[in-house]
C-alpha cells in the first residue's frame, strides 16, 4: 500500500520489519515500485540484494525487473 502511493520511506521500513522476506513476494513489490517509479537501477539493485540474501526468484521476479 505504502509503494503504491508513493510513499518509500514508508515502505522500506516495513519491508525490513517484516518476518516473511525468506518469501520472494515482498521483494517483488519492492522491485516493481522501483520500476514504476522508473528507478530502474534500484530495481536491479534490489533484485542482485535480494540473490545475495539467498532468495530464489519466482516467475513474477523477472518481469518486475525488466519492465
């Protein structure tokens, strides 16, 4: 919800409060925002962070990053 209205601060903040990032659904709304908001190099950032932390992508991680 956060994301969607633009409000990043808001959303990352949440994002690292949460348990369920082992799960690659929050990475993906994270990297979506990203590229909706046209910041594609933190899309890919955060796409490469979310491999480094172990995270296996599902088949919504790879469009979301190179929408």
């Amino acid at each position: 919800m956060y994301v969607l209205c633009g409000s990043f601060v808001d959303a990352k903040t949440l994002f690292y409060k949460l348990e369920l990032r082992s799960s690659a659904w929050p990475w993906n709304w994270m990297i979506r925002a990203f590229t909706m908001m046209g910041w594609f190099d933190f899309a890919l950032l955060f796409y490469f962070k979310m491999l480094g932390c172990g995270i296996s992508p599902d088949k919504y991680t790879f469009p979301c990053v190179i929408k």
